[in-house]
C-alpha cells in the first residue's frame, strides 16, 4: 500500500481576530485605568530603606517644599483641604478612608506635622507618608 | 460607445499601520502611567494627646544638624537603636514618639523614623515642638 504525503496546505495566520483582541483590551484598561490629575507642583517624596507597608490609602495629599498644598489636582489652603476631605469621608459613609501624604523631601517637619494634626482633626484614621524606595 | 464596467479590485485590508497605531497607543499608555514605587509609613493617631502614659514614655527629639536626643540625653543613630531595641525587650508594644525641631527637613526626619521601624517600634507618633 502506498501512502501518498499530504501536500502542505498554505494556513494563513488569521490577524484580524487578533487586533480585535488587543482593541478591546485596550478599551477595557482605558475604561478601567482611571486618569490621574496631574499634579500641580513637583513632589519628591523622602527616601526610606524599609518603607514598610503597602500604600492602600485613597485619597493622596500633596504637600510641596514650599509648604504649598494640593488635593485632587488643586492647589488650596489648610481650611479648605480640610473642608473638602471632610466632604470626601462624608462620602465613604463610615467605610475607613485611607489618606496619604506625599510631601516633598525638603519641607520643614512642623510644616509637615501641622498638616498630618489637620487631616486628623477632619476625621481622617488611617495616616500614611509616602516615601520612594531608597536609601536614605 | 460601449462603456466597460470597472472590474471590482481586490483590495487588502492594511493591516500593518494598524498594528502600529495599536503598538502607538500602548507605548503612550505605558509612558503616561505612573511606575513610581510609593509606600507609606504608617502613622498612629494619638489616641490620648494630653493624658500619654508618663511612666516609660520613648521621646525622641530631632534637633537641627542632626543632633538626636533621648528623653534628654544626646545619643547617634546606631546607639538609639540600640537602646529601643533594649527597650522593646521589655515591652514590645512601647510607643515612640518623635518631636522633630520645626525647621528640620522631612528627609532627615524619615531617616530617624527609618531605623526606629527597623528596630521593631510598631507604635510610632510624631508631635511638634
């Protein structure tokens, strides 16, 4: 008995289903990723070496060297960023809202400090510095 | 005049440039997203600011030029912890608290917070002068 070899059969690669694929994963994680606002003024948190715990904190709070304060994109005073995380726990409805500060490596501790006992006295619990990996 | 009908042309879909507008929009989300590798250093709200336990109260104050004071007693970096290490064999639940001079940049005073967490302290407070 002879077996006769098939004949290579030219398969094209189907390419179309593949960028379909990729189109919608592109739109899910543009519908998904959420936009940050940029920030206002440059940041460069402080370096630490054991940093510690995960971030997990919902709502970051920017604190410039200069001591100016930004949140949600927008540059405002210490009565007001208290006004609107007030607005913001009122939200969560008793869930616990993380807050974190990202303040520049530069500004002055009391600075720093004064912020961290008005976040506390607008209710905020759970506190966090932010910090970048690194040697101090 | 006889008018001959258009043969319908074959034409290929362009499937390379829109591969590259897809690779195009990729690299522009991956460029644009945030990889900065944040943590945060948990902090404690005092629970009780005037009435603190006095009896073994851990003080440590930062003063400028990176002098480093120990309820009282000016010690260095290795030495402080040493003692809260000393300290926490004791109570391990002890609470530190930190009283950096208003004027020293936060880069020195997460340093110092640095190596009391690296000590094993879980309990840690900042207070302003």
């Amino acid at each position: 008995m002879r077996c006769s070899v098939p004949p290579p059969r030219r398969v094209r690669e189907p390419i179309a289903p593949l960028i379909d694929v990729v189109f919608l994963l592109l739109i899910f994680f543009m519908l998904v990723g959420v936009i940050a606002p940029p920030e206002p003024f440059a940041v460069e948190p402080p370096a630490a070496e054991r940093a510690s715990a995960e971030g997990g904190g919902q709502l970051t709070i920017l604190l410039a060297a200069d001591g100016r304060l930004a949140f949600e994109g927008m540059e405002l005073d210490l009565p007001m960023l208290q006004a609107r995380l007030g607005e913001r726990l009122a939200e969560a409805e008793g869930r616990e809202v993380g807050v974190e500060l990202k303040a520049d490596a530069t500004v002055a501790s009391g600075r720093v400090i004064a912020v961290l006992d008005a976040l506390r006295a607008a209710g905020v619990e759970r506190l966090g510095l932010l910090t970048v990996r690194g040697n101090p | 005049m006889r008018i001959e009908p258009i043969p319908p042309r074959r034409r290929r879909s362009f499937l390379a440039p829109m591969v590259d507008v897809v690779f195009l929009l990729l690299l522009y989300f991956m460029l644009v997203a945030n990889v900065q590798d944040l943590r945060a250093i948990p902090l404690n709200a005092p629970a009780a600011t005037g009435g603190a336990p006095t009896e073994d109260l851990l003080v440590i104050r930062l003063l400028a030029d990176d002098v480093l004071e120990l309820n009282g007693t000016p010690v260095g970096l290795d030495e402080l912890a040493l003692r809260l290490r000393d300290a926490l064999s004791h109570d391990p639940d002890l609470t530190v608290w930190v009283r950096p001079a208003s004027a020293v940049p936060l880069q020195q005073l997460v340093r110092v917070m640095d190596r009391v967490r690296a000590a094993g302290v879980h309990h840690l407070n900042l207070v302003s002068e």
